[in-house]
C-alpha cells in the first residue's frame, strides 16, 4: 500500500466479546438494504464516531440535505447510561433463563449463564457506543468542522446545466473532495500549521439516479464505467490524505453485476446489508429478534497477503430500544433438541 | 399483475401505479380529493387525458382547488397556445414557474402520468427535477408529489429504482376470485410505506371503483385490418388452392411426407402424425419436390406435365 499507515486493523479478542475493528480504513463500502434502513444507520454510526473523536466530517449527498443528516446522528453514550444498559440486558436474560425448561442432557451446564454480557473498561475500549433513540446535541456539532456536498444545490449554483449526468456529478464530487483535502492540509501539504487530523468522509447512496447514474434502472447503461472510474480516483485520493471514507451503495438496484464486483475490488472493506422487512424471513421464528443480516463481503488486508481467514460468516443485526448490535450465529451442540441460538455478541466499531 | 403507484423523493406521498388490467387513475382522483378537503392547492400536470375527462367527478370544492396544467392537447407545442405545458418544459426551474402562478401555501403536485415523462425523458433527470422541485418552488410550499405510473410500460429495473426513491408506493390490482360482490368488481390496493423513523408500513386494502369498460385489445383501432369478416372467411374457405388436386388419385401434396418435403422454406415439422386439415392454408409458394417424377425439379409457376387436373395458380 502506499501513502501513510495511520493503525492497524486489529480484531481484539477476549472470551467473550470480540470487537470487530474497521476503524481507520481508507474506504469502505457499505451495501445498501432493500430500503436503505440500516446502511443509513451505519453511515450516521460512522460520521457520529467521527465527531466524537473529533475528526473532521465530509458528507455528501444527492438527496438529503448533509445539514439534515448531521443533525439526525445519534448522540453518544455516557460510560453511566452504557451501565445501565448493561445491566437491563443482563437482568433480562436472567429471566429468561429461568423460564427456559432444564436441559435434559447437558445438565451440568443449566447455571451457567447463557450469554456473558461484559463490557470492558474506558481505557481498553475501542470506539464509542450510540443512543440510537436520541439525536446528537447541537453543542457537539457546532463544535466539529464539516464541509459538505449536496448535488442539487451544485447543480443550482450552475443553472446553465439543465440536468446534471453522473459524469458531472462524479466529477463535482471528486473536486470538491480534492478541494478540501488540499486546503485543509489532510495531505500533508502546511506540514507545520496544524496538527494532524483526520478527514472522514460519507458519501450516500452513490450510483443511484439522483446522481445522475443509470446503472440502477438499465441494464446496459449509458456509462458502465463511470461509477468504476469514480472510485478509482476517490482510492487514490484517500491513499495520497489521512481520510477514511464510507460509502453507501443500492447494490440490489444495479442491474449489471459485473459492476458489483469490480466496485468490490476498488473497496477495502464490503459489507452488505440484508433486512428481513419485506421477505418471509421476517416471520421466520430462527430470525425473531433480529432485523437482518449482515454478509462480509470482503475485509481489508493491510501488509498481508493471506486470504480472508476469520471464523465467523453468519452475523446477524439487530436494533433494540437503543444499540445496534450484531451478532454471530452459532450452534450449541449440546442442545441439539432446542433451535440454535445466538450468542457472542460484535461490537462493530466504525 | 400488480400496478404500482410511486411516490417519489423529498415530498411525501402515495402513487399509484396501475397496469392495463387495472386503472390507477380513479385512485389518483381519490388523493387528489383529499389534498383538496385538507386546504392544499394541487397542480395537476396532465399528460394523458383532456382537462375536462381529468376534472369529471370531483366536487366543486375540489374542482376550485385543481390547478391544470394542460400537456395533453399540444404536447410537442406545435400550435404554441398559451397555457399548454410541453415535455421540454418539465424541468424545475419550468415546473416552479408554472406552480408560482398558483395560490401560495401547501401545495400538492400532481403527475398524471410520470410514465408520459419517463418516456420521453431519461429516469435520471426525471428523478432529479421530482427532488428539486420542493426546493426551487420557493412561494410555496410543496407537500407532496404524487405521480401516476403505468407499470406495465417500463423494464422492472426501472419501477424497482422509482420504489427504493419513493416514500409511499400503493399498487392497484384486481382482487382475487371471490373477493367482493356487487356490480362494480372488486380491487385491491396494497401500500408500503417508509416513514421518517425508518418504519416500513405495509397495508392491503380493498375497494371498490368502476374502471372504464374497456378491454385491452391490440388489435383496435389499427389502419390495417387483422381480422376476417363473415364474407371474407366464406370466400376464403372456399377458394381452392394451386396445387390442390381436385380427383382421388395420386395426390402426392396431400400426403403428409410429401407435405414436409414440399416446405423446405418454412422447415419440417418435427412430427406430422394427423393428416392434413381439409380447409386450405393461404397461399403460399411451395417448392415441390419430385417422387414418381424423374427429371428436373419443376419451377412452382411451371405447368405440370401430368394429365391430372392440377389447377395453375394462374388460374385464381
């Protein structure tokens, strides 16, 4: 790889929870679900974690307004109110264990609680946790530096160009990005005017038609290359600057899949989103506490040339009164009369 | 099949899409009623009907309400009248300024239907100038936008893309067998429906509306003719062919071994176990091959030298 290093990716494991880190990586891509839900949440997770760590924000969008999208983040949590969340979750499944029936064969195991709940301390924590039920505080805003993109009001600032195709969209953006990036110093250029910090970047729903892209509605769009080339010179970009990006895509929308695989090549990280809303999965008793799916489809590789080796593939999400949380299936074989159950939860740091 | 309606972009609201079987407009009507009751102004922009077929129905409260915007007279302004509204002009800035001549207030806009646009329009810039016009009509406020869609005219690909960017998308379609009962048949519309929360509603409802009696028929209203009349099915049923012998005897074109060698052009049948049909085919040339003939192979217009009565085509 070239350009800076700036953190490794590490996968912190202890016996009971194991913390999946995508912090700090140069692009990630994040597949939308059928109604774009829960990819949204993963982007306001990301630009959230963003402010508070005091990073510097760039939200880009073709159909909301990024002063809207900021002020709908989810606000953080305070070390008392994750206490207390614990401690609800913890109280809740000693209940229900107790209704549970007695194992009839592993019954050595009956007391020993189902799922060990522990969050570790401050200083060994990774990332922050989200009160997805409340809104982060105009305080914290205004205190972050954010520069943004919104197609339309670009499009409005140029009135001669009566519709704006994806190439003129795609270009816009990446010279604005480019533009920020230079001024700001993210690519070491005013090496002593300011100290380092980071640019994280969110870019939503890109390729869909309100970028002026048809490659969601037609199976041999006008410029099949467009999207490609676009990211190509975003890597480039985010190689040459202290930047993390997050993209949000409607890959179910794109009718070409030849283009789904080579926007994954272009990504470091691809991590597609499925909802059961809408499908019969939603009703399926195995999925009752979860909203959907999460399929990794490709983790990065920094200095490394070995493949994808982690053991887990079946991760599941769900949103509860206040944490997203995801969680990986597995089978306990003791109980081979009761459904699987789902244990070991991720905590995914954005 | 399924209609859909799409609502589309920033400004909430429900569309019907509707298919040939099952009319969306009456449904259209309906919403549009209802911005009305609740005090909003609507501009209609027509493409498909005439302004008086669009306001026949509504009660005078809503008909002082409707604003018309009429694309359906001069779509290409050829005549250039004042008022009309072509499709070049769909575009914010156009569709702004025809929404500023309007009441200012809450304003609901209405696309009857967005299947006009989206073929003669591409689906982006269509998209594009739906989320700009809340922003570009500044005297009003823009409440909802609601557009018609035919879903039967457009690739799969394209209704997909109108759902994922709509906020309400309500389907029409006919009801299932036994579902109803009275004279006017039965209809179902189903909506799903994103709110702000990010909740996705879904809701099936049933109603009853009287669509116009007509049925789909490709072959209406066409400059040529694809059907026989009584006369004409008479006289073809009698007119004899070339070719077709008219005395038992050897009768080689009738045999249906010689009926696949004698169409080499439209290629064998793969089986041909029923005999011939009596009544004649059309006309065509066929490429008669030799059996109990030696010889060169006849040219199809050539007369036959055998003494059975073989009938020339000339001689039709």
């Amino acid at each position: 790889l070239l350009g800076p290093t700036y953190g490794t990716g590490s996968i912190l494991e202890n016996t009971t929870l194991e913390v999946l880190d995508f912090n700090l990586l140069p692009s990630s891509l994040n597949l939308e679900d059928k109604y774009g839900i829960y990819s949204n949440l993963l982007f306001k997770y990301f630009l959230a974690e963003g402010i508070v760590c005091g990073h510097n924000l760039f939200v880009a969008s073709a159909k909301e307004d990024p002063a809207d999208i900021l002020k709908e983040l989810p606000a953080p949590l305070s070390d008392d109110a994750l206490k207390n969340q614990v401690d609800e979750k913890e109280t809740a499944i000693k209940s229900k264990q107790e209704s549970q029936e007695s194992m009839k064969i592993a019954w050595r195991y009956q007391n020993l609680p189902r799922i060990e709940v522990n969050i570790p301390a401050a200083s060994a924590r990774f990332g922050h946790y989200y009160d997805v039920s409340k809104v982060v505080s105009p305080e914290l805003l205004q205190s972050t530096k954010w520069h943004r993109f919104f197609l339309p009001e670009e499009m409005s600032l140029h009135p001669e160009i009566k519709t704006c195709n994806m190439t003129c969209g795609y270009t816009r953006l990446l010279q604005s990005i480019q533009r920020i990036i230079y001024q700001e110093g993210f690519d070491g250029s005013y090496p002593q005017k300011k100290q380092k910090n980071i640019l994280r970047i969110g870019i939503q729903s890109l390729g869909s038609v309100l970028w002026g892209d048809d490659i969601c509605c037609a199976h041999n769009p006008e410029d099949i290359y467009s999207l490609t080339k676009f990211l190509y010179v975003l890597r480039g970009l985010l190689r040459m600057s202290l930047s993390a990006c997050i993209i949000t895509m409607p890959a179910h929308l794109i009718q070409n899949k030849a283009i789904m695989e080579r926007v994954t090549n272009l990504s470091d990280t691809v991590v597609g989103l499925e909802s059961f809303i809408g499908s019969e999965r939603e009703t399926n008793p195995l999925y009752k506490d979860y909203q959907g799916l999460i399929h990794v489809h490709k983790i990065p590789q920094l200095n490394s040339l070995i493949c994808d080796v982690s053991g887990t593939k079946d991760l599941a999400f769900r949103l509860k009164r206040k944490l997203f949380t995801i969680e990986v299936r597995e089978t306990v074989f003791f109980h081979y009369l009761e459904p699987e159950r789902w244990s070991k939860s991720y905590h995914l740091v954005l | 099949m399924w209609g859909e309606t799409i609502s589309i972009s920033p400004a909430p609201g429900p569309f019907p899409a509707d298919t040939a079987e099952c009319e969306g407009r009456s449904l259209l009507k309906t919403f549009v009623a209802a911005s009305a009751h609740r005090g909003e102004s609507v501009h209609v922009f027509g493409f498909e009907i005439p302004e008086e077929e669009f306001r026949a129905g509504f009660d005078p409260d809503v008909t002082v309400r409707l604003l018309y915007q009429d694309g359906f007279t001069d779509p290409l302004r050829w005549t250039g009248e004042a008022g009309g509204f072509g499709a070049e002009e769909f575009t914010a800035l156009g569709v702004a300024g025809r929404l500023a001549r309007g009441p200012a207030g809450p304003t609901t806009v209405v696309l009857d239907s967005l299947s006009w646009l989206l073929l003669r329009q591409p689906l982006p810039a269509v998209c594009q100038t739906l989320g700009q016009i809340p922003r570009a009509a500044t005297s009003l406020r823009v409440t909802r936008i609601l557009a018609l869609l035919h879903e039967d005219l457009h690739p799969p690909g394209l209704v997909e893309t109108l759902r994922s960017l709509a906020r309400a998308v309500v389907g029409v379609g006919p009801a299932p067998e036994g579902m109803g009962s009275g004279g006017d048949a039965p209809h179902l519309a189903s909506m799903l429906q994103r709110k702000g929360t990010g909740k996705v509603l879904k809701k099936v409802g049933e109603g009853k509306w009287r669509c116009p009696d007509w049925g789909v028929d490709p072959a209406a209203n066409l400059t040529f003719n694809l059907r026989l009349s009584d006369t004409e099915r008479r006289a073809r049923d009698g007119m004899s062919l070339p070719f077709h012998f008219t005395v038992s005897g050897h009768a080689p074109f009738s045999q249906p071994a010689h009926f696949s060698q004698a169409t080499p052009l439209l290629g064998p049948p793969a089986q041909c176990p029923q005999p011939l049909p009596s009544r004649p085919c059309p006309p065509f040339f066929f490429l008669p091959v030799p059996t109990a003939v030696s010889g060169p192979t006849p040219l199809p217009l050539a007369p036959p030298t055998s003494s059975s009565s073989i009938q020339s085509p000339l001689s039709l």
